[in-house]
C-alpha cells in the first residue's frame, strides 16, 4: 500500500520524488529534454511548475526575446549613457527572476530567460 503524500516541513530544503512510467514514455521524455538541451530534472520540474500556473490561471512563459546583459554590456551601456534593453524588450522593468532548477524565468514579463 503507498503511502499517503505529505506536505514537507523544510520547504527550503530539496527532496527526491519518484516517478514510475513505462519505458516508452521515458523514451520520449528523455528524447524531448535532449532536443531541448536540458536535463530530465528540469524538464519535469518546468512541467510540474506550469501546470501549477495554467490552473492558477497563469499563462506559461514565452521564449526569451533577449538575453540579459552580460557585466561588460551594462558597464558599456552605462559609460555611454544608455539603457539596455530587459528579456521583455523594454527599457524599464520591475524583474523578478525566478530559477527553477537552471532555468530562469522573469516573473514580471513572464518570459523564459536565457
């Protein structure tokens, strides 16, 4: 008999789920993640996370529009007087970034950030 799912006393802390499938699934899980250049982890845990959003009623993150700057570009843009652009293609933004496992995402603009 399994036993009943628990809510964790330590939120900070990482835990180990498992997750039984058949090797056919796994097969194509594995194969999307490679195609995707991420692990496994991360594959699942973006999954699990955007589930999470679209019942919260949240749509999922888009692609990255840009990068963010590098120390060197801001230090360039900032001597000759000028605003880099954030990961949502404006100048100003109150970004919030999120890591879930190593991916980052911009909870404001609610873009994936490379």
């Amino acid at each position: 008999m399994a036993r009943k799912s628990e809510k964790t006393r330590f939120p900070n802390r990482w835990h180990v789920l498992s997750l039984r499938v058949k090797g056919h699934l796994k097969n194509q899980i594995v194969d999307y993640a490679r195609d995707k250049n991420i692990t496994v982890n991360e594959l699942i845990t973006f999954a699990v996370y955007e589930f999470i959003r679209l019942e919260k009623g949240i749509p999922s993150p888009g692609n990255a529009q840009y990068a963010l700057p590098t120390a060197q570009e801001e230090i360039a843009a900032y001597i000759r007087g000028e605003k880099l652009l954030e990961p949502c293609g404006q100048k100003d933004c109150t970004k919030k970034i999120i890591e879930i496992d190593s991916l980052k995402f911009c909870e404001t603009c609610n873009l994936r950030i490379d």
